[in-house]
C-alpha cells in the first residue's frame, strides 16, 4: 500500500516498485520523451517499428522522411521533431542560470576551504548574469597555485556529471583584479577596453595594466585599480556587453543596477488553489518575510484544468480569504487578481463582470503555440484590447535551458 511504500523509501531511500518498473520500461523510450511533441505513443511507435534508440538516429531518420512510414507521422511531424530535436540540443548545451550559480557555489564553498586559497570567484557568463551558462570559469587567487590546481600550472578542466564544462584559474594576488576583468569578459567589452589603453598608451591583459614604452605594471591587483588606470569607474560586470557602457563610463553616466531592495512586490504568484504548493496564507507570510509591501494573487483560470485552473466561482471565494488576511497582514496587501488564459480564438476564459472585481488581470497563453504568427498575433492583441486586462504573461513562451 501508498504507506508502506513511502516508509520504504525513507527507510532505504529505494522503491522497489519503482525499480521494476523502471526495467520494464526501455530507456530509449524516456529519452526519446525527452523531445517536445513526442509522447508515449509516439515514442512506443518509433521504439517498436523502426528501432529507434537514441536522438541521434530519430534525427537521421526524420531528416531522410522516413518517419512518415509510421502512422500518424506525416512532413509536418518530422518537421516538429526536428524543431524539438533542437531544442533539445540547445537545453544540453547551455544551462540555465540559477542551476548554474547553485553548483557555482558549491564548487566555490569547496575550494575555498583550502589553506592555499585566499579568495574564489565566478567569472565568465555567469558573473554577467547571462541568462544561461555554456561553461563555468573560477578564477582562484593563491600565493601557490600548484597546491590548488591538479593539472597544469594555472588551469584545470572538469566536466560535471551534467555535461557543463568547468575551468579553474589560479592567479596571484598582484594580478586577480586583471584576470577577473579578463575572464569575466564579454570578449566584445574586453576588446572596447583594450582600444582604449591603446590609445593612453597602456596594454591590458589578464596580468594587469601595463605601460607600453616600459612593461611596468601599473595596476591589476583589483578590478577597481584596473577600470581607475583607464579612466573609467568600476563597471557592474552585468553591464559589460559592449553595448555603451565604456562610453557611459567615461561620461560618467554609468546607471544604476536595481537590487532586491529596489523589489517591493510581487506580481506572479501561484497557491495550492490551483498549481501552486501553498496555501494563501503561506504565500503571503513568506512575500511579507522578504520585506515586500505587496503581492498578487495570481491563479490559474479553469480551461488550464491541467495546472488546476479555478472557476469563476472558486476565483470569487478567494476574496473573502484574502480580505481577511490583509485584515491580519496589514499594512502588507494582497491582491486578487487571475492568470487568465487566452483561448485560441482570443476570447478570455472569464466574462467581463468577473474580472472587473479582481484588482490585477494577468493574460497568458498555454495552448495552441504552434498557430501561424498572424493568428497568434491576433489571438493576443484581441485579448489585450479588454480594458480589464493589465499584464501579459511571459508573451515569448521561451524556454530557458
């Protein structure tokens, strides 16, 4: 039974059941799910007729048009699946930001507990918040590098059991500031930086600043001394894309980056009245322990039944809970609003007197991504034309990693 199951894997941290499971079913099958528009029985199909076991064959097959063999499988099938195949390709690729920055801190927390070490720091794409990360670089400040690196002198390479490739630097203390300048990149910005030591009269590389005529370093230590011997402010690493911040830089017109602090609520929020994990109440202690003034309720609408979408009804009982709660929460609020969805033909899945007594109205489209762009367009400016509608939802549908 459910309970003795579960007490089997707190016991053992194993599931029997699952583990049969688990070999009656190929593992080309889980992979070949992998890809969008692929499910079960499509994935059955391909394992069964053609003897399809890895992505690498479907797309030899799909591209030579020898899927439409299979029934249900036509041009536009092999068509999407191509698609998918790369998205999949892409996701192997390059790894989205926050998983990068929580193995970037445990590799960072692991090196640094080493005697050797005076100072670990990410460089690279992900210490310029790229969205998603292709590698990692460390770069590690020590007075002994050979104690810190186990292969070659200033360098080592890792390949994390998710594929993201990882490379450690060491350097000395003289030089961080110019090797975190340097392997922080972008190469673009690195690139506009050297032009105008050039132009002073200086090198800059990844050993620090230097004076053309004489090689004396004049500075590399920090990265403050490195921008300061260019005539440039320190530059927030998330601005170096060489999209004019040198140029603002030295007008000094650099702008301001927002912080958390600058975040005084949020507009996106789920509970578990439909596919979130909490309850209101939760959600809205926790909003109010991030030091935020505000945050929206944001439920899904009922034609979304996947995600749990609520009813109009179910929607209207949400705002005797949330006005009791801004009784007992204040002056913190909460507002009642939806994440509606926009059905195909751009009608909203609520009628006009419900959302005129939600405070924020979220637009949103879940279905239906593969209409042509004019159709889609049409289904999004109709819905956005409604005078009650505030926001649209993620309206890119991009997947990140």
């Amino acid at each position: 039974d459910l309970a003795a199951k579960i007490q089997e894997m707190l016991t053992t941290g194993r599931l029997a059941y699952l583990e049969a499971l688990t070999k009656r079913v190929p593992k080309a099958l889980s992979a070949l799910m992998t890809v969008p528009g692929i499910g079960p029985k499509k994935a059955r199909l391909l394992y069964d007729r053609l003897h399809v076991t890895s992505l690498t064959q479907l797309e030899q097959l799909a591209k030579s048009h020898r899927l439409q063999a299979l029934p249900g499988f036509e041009q536009k099938t092999e068509e999407n699946i191509l698609r998918g195949l790369q998205v999949v390709k892409q996701g192997q690729e390059r790894m989205p930001l926050g998983t990068a920055l929580a193995l970037a801190r445990e590799l960072v927390a692991y090196l640094g507990a080493g005697s050797s070490v005076r100072e670990v720091v990410p460089a690279g794409s992900l210490r310029r918040r790229q969205e998603t990360i292709g590698d990692l670089d460390l770069l590690a400040v020590s007075t002994k590098p050979a104690q810190v690196q186990q292969h070659g002198p200033t360098k080592s390479s890792i390949r994390t059991p998710s594929g993201l490739q990882v490379d450690l630097r060491v350097v000395a203390p003289a030089a961080f500031g110019a090797a975190l300048v340097y392997f922080t990149g972008s190469k673009e910005h690195n690139v506009k930086i050297r032009g105008l030591a050039n132009r002073l009269g200086l090198t800059v590389n990844e050993y620090g600043v230097f004076k053309e005529k004489t090689g004396r370093r004049v500075a590399g230590k920090t990265e403050e001394e490195v921008y300061k011997a260019l005539g440039l402010p320190w530059i927030p690493p998330e601005l170096r894309e060489d999209r004019g911040e040198v140029e603002r830089g030295l007008a000094g017109t650099l702008p301001d980056l927002m912080t958390m602090k600058a975040v005084r609520g949020d507009f996106h929020l789920h509970s578990d009245w439909s596919d979130g994990a909490h309850p209101i109440e939760e959600v809205a202690a926790a909003a109010k322990r991030k030091g935020y003034e505000y945050m929206l309720l944001s439920d899904h609408s009922h034609s979304l039944r996947v995600a749990g979408g609520l009813t109009a009804a179910e929607l209207m009982q949400q705002r005797a809970i949330v006005d009791a709660l801004n009784v007992k929460l204040a002056p913190f609020r909460i507002l009642l609003g939806t994440e509606m969805e926009i059905l195909p033909d751009g009608r909203l899945d609520y009628p006009d007197r419900v959302l005129a007594a939600l405070d924020v109205v979220i637009a949103a489209v879940h279905s239906a991504f593969k209409q042509p762009k004019a159709v889609m367009t049409r289904r999004i400016v109709t819905a956005l034309r409604n005078p009650y509608v505030h926001i649209l939802a993620h309206p890119t549908g991009r997947l990140w990693g």
